[in-house]
C-alpha cells in the first residue's frame, strides 16, 4: 500500500490530435512539483494521473497545496493505490474512512476482467465500513464523504476528494500575451484569468518617478511574484518610465482628454514590447463602465492604435465580482497597500466619457511634438519569481 494523489484534468481531455501537447506540459508541471517535496513515481491511467509517494513518510498535504496551483487541474484525489486483492482494497479503505460520518461507496472497473462487479464490490466494502468504523452510516443520496475504488489492470486507487483545482489550461499552451499592470485590483485578476486560459502573460507596468514611489515597483513585483507561483516559473516584467510622456500629455491635453491619450501612448509601448517578445496580445484589467475612462467610445479611441488583439476578460464583471476573485487567488491584500500610481497622479476631474478619435488624435499631435522626433521610452526588464 502506497499514498498517492489521483489528478484530474478539465477541457483538457476534449483536445483532438493536439491533446498530447497539453498533457505534456501539465505532466511536466506535475512533476516538477512532485520533485521539490519528495520521492515520487508518476503513472497514468486514462485521463488521470496518480503521483505515488516512494516513502510511508510522504507529505501529500505539501504536495497538494503546490499541485493545486496549476493550470489544466480540476480535481486533486488522496488516497492509496494497493494490489487488487481484496483485504488490500479493505486495509486502504479503512484508511480513508472518517468515523462519525454518512459515506457513499462508488466503485468503477476500468478492468472489466475484475472478478467482482461494481455493485457487488459498493455493497461489500459498505458492509466492511458499518462494522469496522465507528459512527458510519450509509447515504447514497447526500453523503459526507465519497469512498472511491477505482480498479485498474495493475492495481486498485482508494481515494476520497481532497481539493478543487484551478481548471483552464496548462500555463503556456495558448501563446504569449503582454498584460497592462497597474498594481490595482484589477490588472494581476485579468492577467490570472488569462493564465488560466493558457496563456504566459508578460506584465508591462507604467510608473512615473519621482511622483510614484519606489513602494508602487514593489507593490507590483510581489503581486507579479504571486503569480509566478501559478506560472511555475519566473516571469518576464517590463517596468516602463512613463514621467516623460505623462508631463507632455498633462500640458499639450485638453484636461477632459488626458487619460484616453495617455491610455494610446500606454497601447503603443505596450505593443513594442509586445512585437519584440512575439507576444500575439494585450491584456486590460478594463471592466465596462466601471470608471468614466472605461466606456464603449473610450475604449473604442484607445483600440485603435493596437495592431494586436485586445483581450478584456474582466469587461463584463461587476466591482464585487472582481474583488471575489482577487481574494481567491491572493492578491488582494496585495492591491489593495496604499501606494500612489501613475494613472491616479494625472486623473482629470471631469474626464471624457464619449471622446472621438478625430478630437483625441488632434490632441495626440501635439503631445508628439512636445516629446520630439526622437523621443524614446526608457524601461527595464526583470525575471521575477
């Protein structure tokens, strides 16, 4: 009898010839895993994966709270895997088994040899549980706790549920996309919300010293740096000096214009950065209406200087669904330190909720003549993670 985890995966298993791509990939993130926290051997049976502790001294819980956080895993089972005798399935069971507790047995033969079917097999172990654990009594319809047996052509999984995973894709299987990352609550959920669709984000953040403090950097390399641990690598983050531009577009700008232009030189870098890491989009943490810069006709000025799809997956949340979800993965407590951010600086009291492009770029020129011909941002690159 060995401990072990049984992994299953979501959309994953609807792939058609391109499937083993994906499974690769999450195999190798599960493994990886597995390696930082001990002994383990990894089998596969069917579309699941069991990672199997080598020592009785294994920690499943560490492992499980590593394995949770990846991409492509919608269900996480601990249990035991035994040989398919009997008294062996018996022993593992009596391991699981909570005292105290309604249970439900629900056996599956993927090895239709198996002597014993499955109803026979559910009523047997049933009976074993009511005389052997204290406290237990049977409820098929609404139980505590879900005794699976699953019989292979090899072996025998015992396992109950032990967490939900995250669902999506595996990180990196969808392209690369640069992210628009501000530090707020929005940005690191719209880029964890495109992680999980598979895609490697490469997070660009604008700041304006020295009117935004050296607190704001940190404040987003530790939100970048949470979500390196979903990533399961270290992840490539532009830091953009935005001073110059920012005090161009304050002083060329009519006021009610100032945050969908400085949004346009936002999109254009962002593009670059894009172009050179063959990023093939931008993500926003932008939800409809929820601010005045973040209406329809807005959105629609700052599109149009992207040559690249832009990706909204926030656009139809609510504030509250947003914070739900910030809270979720973590990084809220993170958004929400006070610092001072570069958009916050330079609001408008009376932005533009309906601007049209032929007034923005009119205004666009001579933000363009103020910076010169030759003008060029300044940024730095890290790996953080």
């Amino acid at each position: 009898m060995k401990k072990c985890l049984l992994i299953s995966v979501g959309e994953l298993i609807l792939k058609g010839k391109n499937r083993n791509i994906f499974e690769n990939i999450l195999i190798k993130k599960i493994k990886e895993k597995a390696e930082t926290t001990g002994p383990y051997e990894f089998k596969k049976y069917r579309a699941r994966y069991a990672v199997i502790a080598k020592t009785d001294d294994a920690n499943l819980q560490e492992l499980i709270l590593k394995v949770r956080k990846i991409f492509g895993i919608t269900v996480i089972f601990q249990g035991y895997i035994v040989s398919r005798d009997i008294d062996s399935i018996k022993k593992s069971v009596l391991k699981v088994a909570e005292k105290d507790s309604t249970f439900k047995i629900r056996s599956k033969r993927h090895d239709k040899s198996y002597p014993i079917k499955s109803l026979d097999l559910n009523r047997e172990i049933g009976e074993f549980v009511l005389s052997e654990v204290r406290g237990t009594s049977v409820d098929v319809h609404n139980p505590k706790q879900i005794i699976n047996i699953e019989i292979f052509e090899d072996s025998v999984i015992v396992f109950t549920e032990a967490v939900r995973g995250m669902g999506g894709l595996p990180y990196g299987t969808a392209g690369r996309v640069v992210s628009l990352f501000s530090g707020g609550i929005d940005s690191p959920v719209a880029s964890w919300m495109m992680m999980k669709r598979g895609c490697e984000i490469i997070p660009v953040h604008f700041h304006t010293p020295p009117y935004t403090g050296e607190g704001s950097i940190l404040k987003v390399k530790d939100l970048i740096k949470h979500l390196a641990d979903f990533a399961g690598k270290p992840i490539v983050s532009y830091f953009v000096n935005f001073t110059s531009v920012q005090l161009a577009v304050k002083k060329c700008v009519p006021d009610k214009y100032v945050t969908v232009v400085s949004r346009r030189f936002m999109g254009r870098i962002a593009e670059d950065i894009a172009r050179s890491e063959k990023a093939k989009g931008v993500v926003t943490g932008e939800a409809l209406a929820q601010v005045a810069s973040q209406t329809l006709e807005n959105m629609l000025c700052v599109d149009e200087v992207f040559g690249l799809t832009v990706l909204r997956p926030l656009v139809g949340l609510d504030k509250e669904e947003i914070v739900k979800k910030a809270r979720y993965i973590g990084t809220y407590d993170i958004s929400i330190r006070k610092e001072v951010d570069c958009c916050h600086l330079f609001v408008p009291k009376r932005p533009e909720t309906k601007a049209n492009i032929a007034g923005v770029c009119n205004a666009e020129k001579k933000v363009l003549e103020q910076l010169g011909t030759d003008w060029k941002y300044e940024c730095s690159v890290e790996k953080i993670g």
